[in-house]
C-alpha cells in the first residue's frame, strides 16, 4: 500500500487526512503551525519535520492550503514541495488555485522527475468530515490512478479532465455559481423580512420548487438564525469570485451577475465578516 503525506491541516484538510488516518492509510502530516498536528498524532499519523521532508518520505502527498500565493509558497519556499520531489515520488494539490498556478507547479514538479495532479474540491467542511468531496481532477493521469483509493475514501466522486489547469477552471466556475446563488438567496430572504413574510416559509416554498437544492436548505435556517459557523469562509468564497472574474476577463466572457454578487463578498470581507461563513455576506446586505 502506498504511503500517503499531508501538507496544510486547515478546516477542510484536517477532515481530509483524519478520513485517511482511520480508514488504516499510512499518513505523515505537517502544517506551519506544528500544535495542529497533535490530533492527527494521536489518531495514528506521523508528523513531518518539512514539507520537504514529507515529500520525500511518502508515495503520494496532498497539499490543501488557501489561496494561489500559499499554494506557490508551499511548493518553491524552501523546505518546500519542490525540495522533496524525486523522480518517484507525487503531489497532489487539493487546494483551489488559478489555472496559471496549477501549471506553474506542474512544470516544475515535471521538471524534477516527479508526477503532478491538480484536485481541487467541491465541498466544504460537511462534506469533507464525512468523505463526500468531489475532486476535479487534471496532469499525471497515471497518478489519477494510483491515487484513486485515497480520493474514494475523502469523496464520493472524482472527475479527470485532459488539460493541467481544467481542474481548477471547472472548480472556479462551479464556485462563482455558488456565490452568486447565495447573493440571490440572501436577498430574497432580506426582502421578504422586509415585506413581513416569515423566512423559514420562504425556504419551505422554495423547497417545493425547481430552484430548491442543499445549500439553502442546509444554509437558509442557520442564515435566519444569526449562525455562521465557519464551514467556507467568506473571504475564501470573495477569493475564488475574483480568480473566476479574472478567468472571464481572459476569455473576453462577460459575468455581470457574478460581478455583482462579488461586489457584495467584498463590501461583506470590508465590514468584518472576511472569517465567518460565506452565507454572512446577508449581513451586509440586510443593511
């Protein structure tokens, strides 16, 4: 079997690499701060002195972190991805980046002989505590393979697109709807207060129609109740806005709707909710 390393113990990696820990994998994790590996420690993993150092030690090591910059951080800082990548060994970054990022790295893991795989999720903390991630996945198709049992036990599904960097455009794309659909939702719960409608009759309505889906249902009642417990962090959702934005501007694709509704995660990050859940950008829009 192989050996499997995990870099990055956020929200959603911690849930990840403790689903790899107790289905009996052999797991090596690091993070910059070394305390979050503790509980990962006492649940079987070894603990990695580098990001190198795990690298080099593990068939296979997934890196989950925030954003582009941490992502390119992770691979060419020193002590980094890079340092640990020999021909032999793999990386797969679970993390949401840009198309560029995602073939800036899997160039220079190319380069050293290594194989590379881009995977970002769709799924948030939910979803990745009880193994229901979806990965979208492009590079090494032979890693896509050799990885697939790891990424059966973190998800229910994965997708294999040809193209290094499709991973993360269906990722940016699929996201930006999610976005825009919370604006939407958030505004219609703010307008039917408004107008003394009930919001939990408005979630029931819409549960019995063709617009219906989970994120309301999951986010509708806690959104009308003042909760945000973070699952997806809003500044995290107004970031993948603006790579999606950016991703249209290169396309000459104009996303006025999507425009819009990253103006609201902006005003929301302004105002201090940037560390809540992304469905608190109705807090700024109540006001």
């Amino acid at each position: 079997m192989s050996t499997y390393g995990f870099l990055g113990l956020g929200i959603m990696g911690t849930a990840m690499a403790t689903n790899l820990i107790q289905a009996g994998f052999d797991v090596t994790v690091w993070n910059r701060t070394n305390t979050k590996c503790a509980p990962l420690v006492e649940l079987g993993a070894k603990q990695g002195e580098s990001a190198a150092a795990v690298v080099a030690g593990c068939d296979i090591t997934f890196g989950m972190v925030s954003d582009p910059e941490a992502a390119l951080s992770l691979c060419f800082e020193k002590g980094g991805v890079l340092e640990g990548i020999t021909e032999g060994k793999s990386y797969i970054d679970v993390s949401t980046v840009d198309p560029d990022t995602a073939s800036t790295v899997y160039k220079a893991i190319q380069n050293k002989g290594g194989r590379y795989l881009e995977a970002p999720v769709s799924g948030s903390k939910q979803p990745a505590e009880d193994g229901t991630l979806v990965f979208l996945c492009s590079g090494d198709e032979s890693l896509y393979s050799d990885a697939q049992e790891a990424l059966d036990v973190m998800g229910k599904k994965s997708f294999y697109f040809p193209l290094i960097g499709q991973g993360a455009q269906m990722k940016l794309i699929i996201n930006m709807v999610m976005g825009t659909m919370m604006t939407a939702f958030a505004e219609g719960l703010s307008l039917g207060q408004k107008v003394g409608l009930q919001p939990n009759d408005i979630i029931d309505v819409i549960a019995q129609g063709a617009i219906n889906n989970p994120m309301f249902q999951l986010k509708g009642p806690r959104m009308t109740e003042g909760m945000f417990a973070t699952a997806f962090p809003l500044k995290h959702m107004q970031k993948d806005m603006r790579l999606a934005l950016l991703l249209g501007d290169a396309h000459n694709q104009p996303l006025h709707t999507s425009s819009a509704a990253n103006n609201a995660y902006i005003r929301a990050k302004q105002n201090g909710y940037g560390e809540e859940d992304f469905s608190a950008v109705i807090k700024n829009i109540e006001k």
